[in-house]
C-alpha cells in the first residue's frame, strides 16, 4: 500500500503544526506580565501542557476543559516565577491560546488539501477555542474536531478512532497530520496513517528535539509541501 492509497481524511493536530504558539503566547505574556523572561515563561507553561492531559487521561483528575487545565498550569509556572497572576489576567493569557497565528503556509496549505481530502483539525482544543482559531487564521476546516466531543485527549484512542467514525471512515483512510512524533505513532497504533510536518522554530529557536520517523508515511516541510506530496 502506497503513503496515499484509499487515504480520504486529513486529521491535522493544531498547537504546533498549523499554528505558531509560541509567538502568539510570548506576546501576550509580555504584554501581561512584563517583569518576567516572556520566552522562558511560555515555555514553561507549554512544558506543563502534555502531563496534565495525561494526568486526565489516567483517572488522577476528572475530566475538565483545556481551559481550565491551562488555567491551573498557568497559576503553577506564575509561582514558579515569583509573579502574581489575577482572574482577569489568567483569563486573557488563556484564551490567547485561542488566537495564536498560523503558520505561513498553513491557511492556503489548508485550502489547497481541501481540493482532494477532507481536511478536520483534530486537537486537545475545544470545539469553540478551535472555532474561533480558525476564524482568527482563516482555516477552511471541513470539520473541527476538539477534546469535548470524546472527554478524552490525545493520545487516547477515542480521540482518532472517533474522528474516524464520525467521518465513517476506517482508520487506514485518516492520515494524522501532526510535528509531534508521539501524536503520530500514537495515530498509527490506532490504525491511522501519519505525516510528520517540520517546524523546526516552534519552541521559538530553542532546540526541538523531534524530527520525525521512518515510520512515518510522509515527511514534509511544511503543508504547501504535504498538498505537493499527496498530490493537490
């Protein structure tokens, strides 16, 4: 079977592979918080972000929003930086997550896939957070599918498996697009194809270190790249 054979469904991961967060949540902390390292800061605070989902997914925490995950992540990384975080302040820090920049080439990337595949956002993001992403960055989604439809994130099987079925598809018809190897070999055990997108300045010219697998159907530099590959 070919990297593309019977592939209909385009599931793409959000924070890092479509959209630049660091830029966007450097900004605003910045703005917000301008006695602290902005840089390091929002680091921090995305370094926090993938054990609290796991801390979810494992039963130690009942299930709640990513918001309120981030909210609670973000009250740990302010103590951990000496400063003082009000509710109005956590609250506009939080929802910048929600209109953080895209990618150069991730809206008309988006778009030129939608031509020949199916194109779903498939994120540990609400529908809403999501929705309103897309419309700050003009993302052509076909469908937007965020971690309040299952209670689940990823890497939970609900998360892939359950885009699948609402696509009524079978997995081996969805390629997981994603920059996180972990995202895409999670993909695969599931059934999923998968695509490894660089973004090499995503941690905002720290050192990244994932670059991707053999095990991976398709490398690309970025979606104009991915569209050229699969064809579109």
């Amino acid at each position: 079977m070919s990297a593309t054979t019977g592939v209909r469904v385009l599931a793409f991961d959000t924070f890092g592979t479509v959209t630049d967060w660091f830029t966007g949540i450097s900004g605003a902390v910045g703005a917000e918080l301008p006695a602290v390292d902005a840089a390091e800061f929002t680091r921090e605070w995305r370094r926090r972000y993938g054990p609290i989902l796991a801390r979810v997914e494992a039963g130690d925490l009942g299930w709640r929003g990513l918001d309120d995950l981030q909210t609670e992540t973000l009250a740990d990384v302010a103590s951990e930086f000496g400063v003082t975080v009000d509710d109005d302040t956590a609250r506009r820090l939080v929802r910048a997550w929600r209109i953080i920049p895209g990618w150069p080439d991730a809206a008309p990337g988006l778009r030129r896939l939608a031509t020949g595949f199916t194109v779903c956002a498939l994120s540990n993001g609400s529908v809403a957070l999501l929705t309103e992403m897309a419309k700050h960055n003009d993302f052509a989604w076909d469908f937007i599918g965020g971690s309040d439809l299952w209670h689940h994130y990823k890497p939970a099987r609900e998360t892939y498996c359950g885009l699948a079925e609402l696509m009524e598809a079978e997995p081996h018809e969805v390629m997981m697009v994603a920059t996180h190897q972990t995202d895409l070999d999670a993909a695969r055990s599931y059934g999923l194809r998968s695509a490894f997108v660089e973004r090499p300045d995503e941690w905002g010219g720290a050192p990244k270190d994932d670059a991707g697998s053999a095990d991976n159907d398709l490398h690309a530099t970025d979606l104009l790249d991915l569209a050229a590959q699969l064809g579109v």
